[in-house]
C-alpha cells in the first residue's frame, strides 16, 4: 500500500433519527449537510471534495445501521479549539462525557461526547 494515500477514507454514523441527528451535527460543527436515499438506506453526508483523499463520511439510518457507544470512536477535527464545539453540544441534544483534556504539549486536547442517536463520538484539537 502507498504510505502517502490516508487508510481512512470514508466513516458512517449509524441513526436512529435522521432529522434528530441531521439537525445536532449540523448546530455542533456550524455545518450544512446534504440528505438522500442511496442503496435503500438514508444518508446525510458531511461536507466533503470528493476524490480528492480527504476523509469524510455520513449518518446513515438503514438495517445494517444500529448506534452505539461501543466500538471504534471517530474522532472530528474540532481546531482550533475544540471547547467551541464542545460547548454547543449538550444545547444541540448529545451529552459530554468527558470534558476538554489535554492529552500532552504535542497532540493536543481531546473530548468524548454522546451523541442525539446514542453514538459515543470524540473532538481532537491542537488547543
């Protein structure tokens, strides 16, 4: 595999509610997010350039989809500080469950929260 090309590329956010979840990743990150059906399932996508080896991803709300705080933890990218984000969280409906943290002087601070579906979700920032 070439070590230049990032081994993430995509993630899904199962959902049990798609307005509800639509409307709280939205209020967090001061987005707009795009809604279809594709393969029989809802998807509401995050804003992304397509093909050009950035991450990105969506919620989903289908059969194969169920939340949960179980399981692997998508961080989102919350520069340049991450309490701006935090702080709109428990407004928008998600819960914090551990607050801002510095992790070292290197990598920053980081932040788990639940979201408005149950999903155990994380913040990383530099400050």
């Amino acid at each position: 595999m070439d070590g230049s090309v990032n081994i993430i590329n995509w993630f899904e956010i199962s959902v049990s509610d798609m307005a509800r979840a639509k409307k709280f990743y939205e209020t967090v990150f001061s987005i707009e997010m795009n809604q279809m059906e594709m393969m029989g399932m809802q998807m509401t996508f995050f804003p992304m350039e397509n093909m050009n080896g950035k991450v990105s991803g969506a919620l989903v709300q289908g059969p194969m989809h169920k939340p949960s705080m179980d399981g692997a933890k998508i961080y989102f990218n919350g520069n340049p500080d991450l309490a701006e984000a935090l702080g709109k969280i428990e407004a928008a409906g998600g819960k914090i469950t551990m607050p801002k943290t510095k992790i070292n002087d290197e990598t920053g601070y980081m932040a788990f929260f639940i979201d408005t579906e149950g999903n155990g979700v994380a913040l990383h920032s530099g400050n």
